[in-house]
C-alpha cells in the first residue's frame, strides 16, 4: 500500500469560482499549498488578480487571477480559452461563487399579530428582481460554470467538480428564502450531476459548510456599531456545538479530500463542515 498523501494533485489544473472571497481564498492556499495550478475565476478581475499575486508569492505557486461572469456563458468559455493557454487543461472545478443579499432577506424572522400589518417586511414584501437575483448567482452560477469547465475533464475522462452548498440546504434559516432555497438545489444537482457523469470519470461532490462569518453575511450577524454579535449571530452560536462560527482555513481539509484520488470512489455526496450544527437539535 503506498502512503496516503495529495501527491497527485501536484501540477492539476484548478478553477475556482469566487476564489478572491474570504472562503474561496482560503481554498486556493489549500490548493496552492500542495502543488496545483489554480485559476480563479471573478467577475472583478482586479481582486482576482491581487489576491492570486499574493496566495502565488506566498506558496510559490502558479496562481492566476481570470475575468469571468458566472451568468455569462460567453464570458466563461472566454475564460477558460484563457486558463487553457496560460495553465493547460482543466482538471478541477470548484463552483465557489454565490452568496446573499440585503434585497433578498425579509426584515422579521416570521410573521406574527405584532407585526402582520406591516407585510414589506416580511415574505410578501420580497422584490422579485432581489430574490432572481441571489437564485441565478447560487444556482445558474454553478450550473454554467460547469457547463464550460468540465469539457477538458470528459475529453479526458478524468476529473472533480466541487460545489459549494450550505447548512441552509438543510434547514433553511429565517429571513434568507431565495440563498436558502437556491443552496438546496445544489445538493439535489450535485447529486444529479454525479450520477449523469459518472461513468465517464468525473466526480462530483458538495461541502455544505456551517456558519462563517464573510462579507456577503456581516450584516445579518454583528453589529455594526459595537462589532459584537447580533442577536442572530448570536443565536447561531449558540445553536453550534462547537460554540463558534467557523474559520476559513476549516474548509481546506474537506477541500482537499474530495478533489484528490483519495476519495476516488466516493461522488455525489454533501459533506458539512459545521461544527456540529446539523447534529444538534436545539435541545
């Protein structure tokens, strides 16, 4: 038997969307730490770029930053011309881009007799344009990504895709409905798209992870006064057995196992990384 290690990953040809966010960069260092060729792919290049120069210094690493607009199939295939003649063919793909929005969250956890006279902040005052929008980044955010980046990986009949679902694919929290329910499609096409590309070596597979804290869920949180935690925020601690939100690096172990041959036969599968927040049942 020989020695478990990421040695294939060595010189494997990495994309990851939303690489340049706050978990997306802590992924590439993991990527980056055991040898591979990462490009990540941002609708703001300039971030991508700054944050592919840094993680590169850092690991000695060949990290590249790459415009692409996961809505737009033009822009990605643009991309990946791109990724192909700078780094190769694509072995890798990790569908990191998504995330919530202020216009998308309903302003009450739940409609009650204090508050049912005031129907704009709550479920029936969601703007459709708001809602449409935190569903396509999710979902149709992955979804076309996929579409373009696997195509080396099925001429080769080799390869991994990764999404990014969350613990709200589970359990849907209060206040975000159209993040909670664009997450609990990703696990239902991780799963379907691992079965339709199963037999010709691609795998695919999800972390969903718990709760940590990023740009795009500050608001909702902490304060933004006193940078504590808002009664939300706090909650979720509380409803987390480890007692914490999660840090970015927490994700690079899970990261790496699904992308290597370690995990050669395991596809379609959601893996939290939550602190035990699935577990609990409140109680």
């Amino acid at each position: 038997m020989n020695a478990i290690s990421f040695n294939d990953l060595n010189g494997k040809v990495c994309v990851i969307t939303g690489g340049a966010g706050v978990l997306g960069s802590a992924m590439v260092k993991a990527l980056a730490s055991v040898g591979m060729k990462i490009a990540i792919a941002d609708i703001n290049k300039e971030v991508a770029d700054s944050v592919a120069a840094e993680i590169a210094k850092e690991f000695n690493a060949t990290v590249i930053g790459v415009e692409s607009n996961v809505l737009d199939k033009a822009s990605l295939e643009k991309a990946k011309a791109e990724i192909n003649e700078k780094l190769g063919e694509i072995n890798i793909l990790i569908n990191g881009a998504g995330g919530n929005s202020p216009q998308a969250t309903t302003k009450v956890e739940q409609i009650t007799e204090e508050n049912i006279d005031k129907l704009e902040d709550t479920f029936y005052g969601l703007e459709m344009e708001g809602f449409d929008k935190v569903f396509a980044l999710n979902f149709k955010g992955t979804l076309l990504p996929t579409m373009v980046f696997t195509k080396d990986m099925l001429k080769n009949r080799k390869g991994v895709v990764l999404n990014i679902s969350s613990m709200n694919s589970y359990k849907p929290l209060t206040k975000i409905p159209a993040y909670s329910a664009a997450k609990a499609s990703i696990n239902n096409f991780t799963e379907w798209l691992a079965v339709h590309l199963a037999k010709v070596g691609i795998r695919v597979n999800a972390i969903a992870p718990g709760f940590f804290i990023t740009s795009q869920n500050r608001f909702l949180v902490t304060d933004e006064k006193t940078g504590n935690f808002s009664p939300r925020g706090q909650k979720i601690v509380n409803n987390t057995p480890m007692g914490k939100f999660g840090e970015p690096e927490d994700l690079q172990g899970a990261t790496l196992f699904l992308v290597s041959d370690i995990s050669n036969f395991i596809t379609g599968i959601v893996i939290p990384v939550d602190g035990g927040y699935s577990a609990f049942g409140g109680v």
